[in-house]
C-alpha cells in the first residue's frame, strides 16, 4: 500500500462553507441517530441490574453526598453516575422515561464528541468525521449501552472521555497548559462516571504516536497526573469488585483458557461490526464441566494470530490504520475477559468506545485521492458502510425494543441461548414471581437449578414460589437447600422456619426463627413468626414479648398495626386487659384508614373493654366493628346489651 497522507500536526480553519457543510452533515447524522433510537424512549426498568442502580436502591428516595460518594453499586464505584440517577428520580420518581431520555440525550451528545474530535484529529478530513460518527450513533452493539438505564455509566464516561480526547488534540495544537488542565478534569470525572475510563493515559499516548509528537521526556511527565489518577481510580475499582465477588470467577479458568477467551472477544467484536446479527444482552462463558474448549476458540487464536500482524505489517505506513487498532485495543484490553469478570465472554456495551477505533481507520479512505492504493480500499470500504447502513438502522431500531420490558428482554436472551444462561431463567422467573405468573416462575427456577444447582438465591427464590402455591412440603425442600449453601442466611432461616409452622412443626419453626434472630438481632419478621409459633404453643408471655420486639425494632413499619393486635390478644390470653385495650387501641391508631383489618380490631378490644366493665366502650367498639362488616357472636351481643 501507499503511504497515506501524513496527519497534519496542527489543523487550520476550514471556510466557512466546508464548517456550514460540516454542520449540515452532523445534524442529519444526529437525526438518524434519534430516529434509531426512539423506541427506547417507551421502555421501562428491566431487572437486571436496574434494580441495584435505581428501583431497590434506597440512594434514590434519601440521597445524602456522603452516600452518594462512598457507597459502591454493583461493584463498580461510579458517584457522577449515581449522583446523575438521583436527579433522574427527582424529576420523574420511578418513570422510567427521564432516564432514557438522559441517556438518549447524552448518546447524542457522544456521536457530535466522536465528529468533532475526528474531525479535529484527522486534520478536517469531512467523510472520515462523518461516517465515524455516524457508525459510532447507529451501530446497533451500541444499542446496550443506551437503551439500558444501568449503562447511564458508559455514556456519562465516554462524554467526559472524548471531552478529554478533545481539550488533548486542542492542547496539542496550542501548546496551552489550560487545555491540558481541562483535559485531566474531564478524565478525572470520567473515572467518576465509569472506570473504564483509566485507560485515558495509553490512547493520549497513542494521540502522541499519531500527531508524530517527539518523545521526549515532557510526553510523560505530562502525563504522571493521569496515570495517578488512572491507579487510585483502578484501586478503588478492584475493591469494589472484590466486594460483590466479581472476579471470582477467573479461579474457574487457567490463564490459557482466559488468553483464548480475550482473542474470540476480539475476533467476535469485529465480526459483529459488519455483521450485527445473533446479538444479545449475555454471551455466556463455556461451561466448567467441559474437558476443553470448542474449537471456536482456538480458530478465533489463530485467526488473531495471522490476520492483526499481518493487518498491521500491510499497514505499517498507514499512521490512521495503525492507529485506530491502537485504540481499539486499547479501549478494550481490560474487558478482554483475561482476568475474567463476571460469568459473560463479552457485552455489546463494551464496544461503545473502542469502535471509534475501528470506524476511524476504515472511514480514513474515504477522503483518501481515487487511485492512491494498488487495491481499490475505497470503493470497498465505501460499499461495506453503504450496506451496513441499512441494517445498523433495522438492527438498532429493533434491539431497542428489546429493552421494553424484564419478559421481553429475557425472551430474546433465552431465545439466543436456550438452556445455557443461569441468570435469565432465574430473573425472568422473579419477573413471572412478581407478576403472579408462578407456574411459569416455579418452571424458570427448575430450569436455573438445573443449570447450576449451587446457587443459594435460585433454590430460595423457588422456595418462595412453592409457599405462595401452597405447596408446603417442596418449599421447605427449596429452603433446606438454601441453608446447605448459605447456611447463615436470615431470610432462608425465616422461610424454612414458615414452612415448618405451616406444617405443624411448631418447635421446630421457633428454632429457625431463634437462630435468624441471633444472625440478626433486629430482623423484625423473625419476632414476628416466632410470635405465631409461641402463641400457637400457648406460650403466651413469649409470645407478646416478641410482638412487643418486633415494634420495637421496626417502629416505622406499615404493618405494625397487626402486631399491635396480636399483642392485645397475647395480652388477652394472659387475663391482662388493660394493657390489651392499650394494645388493641394502637392497633386502630395505626392501621391505615379504610384497612379490612379494623372491624377485627373494635372487635377485639369491645371483649377486653368488656372484661374491664366498660360496657358502654364495648358497645360502640361493637357498632363500630358491625359497620365494618365484622360478624358479631350473638351471645356477646346479647350480654353487652348491645
């Protein structure tokens, strides 16, 4: 191949109409993006990881600096990005529209970044801008890290990521500290979006190579301020991880095994560049039980092994090609699977920055001179984007719908890879679970325990199932399971412990209730039960001290109004009736208005009233009672006077 045109060290101003025309191109690129992108803006929360980030996490509804500074989500420590979740919640609660709209919007954001920093790299080179930033907004690899609220990290760091890629190239062509300064703040707040972006050192470097900037001795002392940065915020990211256990899984697989994992990534995420089909959330490891691995992986190795030194010797004088296979890698080094994080081979999401890399080295031919290679890159390369338009855009639109919905979304997952991802059946059956859907629940379970019988949530989720069925005996299976795998767990403890009441085992459930409690002092439930089983053992002292308890450690609950009443009727047992009338009266107190729950209650306390010889007490605690439908026993009535 020829040698390309050298990448001018310092771009002049175009005219102002090649800037007009450049303006013109960047709004339809951002209007087909939209476009793609609009069925997103229905979709709702999914519960994969949305749950963590944003509908079970108590950071939304009492946010505090401090919480959102220290605390981790999903082990990942990202503030700027809980903190810009938070604001979601402000604005629309748990709608789910603001958040896509942000996440849509910086997306956006991102595709005028990737045209402008091209545009600057390149020296002002219009197709080389143009159809970077088109692929980078269309693709539809990237539809994960859009139409998915918990990526709100990928596009809040990769915004601040190419600000910083920006203020560099500006830096470089004014020799200006300022600028400099401006880009190690948007790194630094990159790193508080997501910490993927600690590889921000190596692709300045890389800029560096490209620019043909001398080595000298300031090119890196410039850049010990991001490398420290890149460390603390690897540091904190490593701890994090530790946290949740998500690099446990790389004991599973020798280093070998790993290598081979991070060259099929490598050859697959290429692939799916120019054919974005089979595309889904997860891309499951090989199973553990395999003696080796199939013969996929050791075609991807040599595929690598041939084709990149080959690709990179062919274009040794070729400084964008070299270079955008420089960024690609380095974008994408980290989550190359060789330490091995989490049980997927590869995300689609993890595509979001690196085929910046990929896209600027092809699109460079375009505004390359007809003629200037001995094989015609151009028409070629021009042919393949003129064909992978169309289906970026089909691809996108439709991958977007993916994310309505957790049914919809783990369909399409299963559909991939039927009876191979755990975590699809186990969710989709918490999605059926909480939908009243529990035959389908109960039989995603079964499916998930088949998969990988070793999970202490998936036995205890089935046990959850089973007991709302009624189906008694195979709950306390379930749970006895959940203990053999987990067995401190208080809510396992809690559910067998129930199961065992149901079943008449009444000593047997207020061990597991005592031993919960001893695991967790303040677990209110677990009073709660132990209460039942204590009263229904007419061991009624015991049971009003643990209705009493679970008040105590709960004062705020929404429910405390029936232990209040089961407290009164302890306290009945006892011959205690004053302080079962105070009890029961707390109970009306507290219940919310309009419960079913309160014609009981009058009840209730006109047979303590009553038993105190205050009649006339009694006698309109029965009215009331009768008012709220309660059925009342004709010879109280008859004795009351009523």
């Amino acid at each position: 191949m020829k040698r390309s045109a050298r990448p001018s060290a310092r771009s002049k101003a175009k005219p102002s109409s090649g800037a007009h025309r450049s303006l013109l191109w960047l709004g339809a690129v951002l209007l087909l993006t939209f476009v793609a992108y609009w069925p997103s803006l229905s979709n709702g929360f999914i519960n994969w990881d949305d749950n963590w980030y944003v509908t079970e996490n108590s950071l939304m509804t009492n946010p505090t600096l401090h919480g959102i500074l220290t605390t981790n989500v999903g082990g990942n420590y990202h503030p700027l990005t809980m903190a810009s979740l938070v604001l979601n919640y402000k604005i629309s609660g748990m709608d789910a529209g603001s958040y896509h709209w942000l996440n849509l919007l910086l997306h956006l954001a991102n595709t005028a970044l990737v045209f402008l920093f091209v545009r600057m790299l390149s020296g002002g080179r219009l197709w080389t801008s143009v159809v970077t930033a088109l692929f980078f907004g269309i693709h539809p690899m990237h539809v994960e890290s859009v139409a998915w609220v918990t990526e709100r990290k990928d596009v809040l760091f990769a915004f601040f990521y190419l600000l910083a890629l920006i203020t560099y190239v500006r830096y470089l062509d004014t020799e200006r500290w300022s600028w400099l300064l401006g880009t190690w703040i948007a790194f630094v707040l990159s790193c508080a979006s997501k910490p993927a972006a600690v590889v921000l050192p190596l692709t300045l470097l890389a800029i560096d190579w490209f620019r043909r900037r001398p080595w000298r001795s300031g090119v890196w002392v410039e850049k010990i301020p991001f490398f420290a940065v890149a460390i603390l915020a690897g540091l904190l990211t490593v701890k994090a991880q530790q946290t949740v256990g998500a690099t446990a899984a790389s004991a599973l697989w020798s280093l070998p095994q790993r290598v081979l994992f991070a060259c099929y990534g490598t050859v697959m995420y290429v692939v799916k560049l120019f054919v974005p089909f089979h595309l889904s959330a997860v891309y499951p490891l090989p199973s553990t039980a395999a003696t080796r691995l199939r013969p996929e992986f050791y075609l991807a190795a040599g595929v690598l092994a041939v084709v990149l030194p080959a690709l990179l010797y062919l274009c040794r004088r070729v400084r964008p090609v070299v270079f955008g296979i420089a960024f690609f890698f380095i974008n994408i080094v980290l989550v190359l699977q060789v330490l091995t994080v989490g049980a997927a081979l590869m995300a689609e999401r993890y595509t979001y920055l690196p085929y910046i890399g990929i896209l600027f080295a092809l699109a460079w031919w375009l505004d390359e001179p007809a003629g200037n290679t001995r094989i015609p890159v151009k028409p070629i390369v021009a042919g393949i984007f003129l064909l992978l338009l169309p289906i970026s855009l089909v691809q996108t639109w439709n991958r977007c719908r993916v994310w309505k919905d957790p049914e919809t979304f783990w369909n399409d997952t299963i559909q991939k890879f039927p009876k191979q991802i755990v975590d699809a059946y186990y969710n989709r059956g918490n999605h059926y679970m909480r939908t009243g859907r529990l035959p389908q629940s109960l039989a995603d379970f079964d499916q998930a325990v088949a998969l990988n019988p070793g999970i202490q949530r998936i036995w205890y989720n089935r046990g959850l199932v089973l007991a709302e069925m009624n189906q008694n005996d195979s709950a306390l299976v379930s749970f006895e399971h959940s203990l053999r795998i987990e067995p401190k767990n208080v809510d396992a403890l809690n559910n067998r412990g129930a199961m065992k009441y149901r079943l008449g085992q009444l000593a047997d459930a207020a061990s597991d209730f005592t031993r919960a409690i001893e695991l967790n002092p303040r677990y209110r439930d677990a009073y709660s039960n132990r209460a039942f089983a204590c009263y229904d053992m007419k061991e009624y002292e015991k049971a009003a001290a643990d209705r009493k308890k679970a008040i105590e450690v709960a004062p705020g609950n929404p429910a405390n109004d029936e232990e209040y009443f089961w407290l009164g009727v302890s306290l009945q047992r006892l011959n205690r009736q004053q302080e079962a009338a105070e009890a029961l009266t707390e109970a009306i107190r507290t219940a919310r208005p309009g419960s079913a729950r309160l014609g009981r209650y009058h009840l209730s306390r006109a047979y303590s009233r009553e038993a105190l010889h205050d009649r006339a007490g009694a006698v309109s605690d029965v009215h009331e009672a009768q008012r709220l439908g309660e059925k009342v026993d004709s010879a109280f009535l008859r004795a009351i006077g009523g």
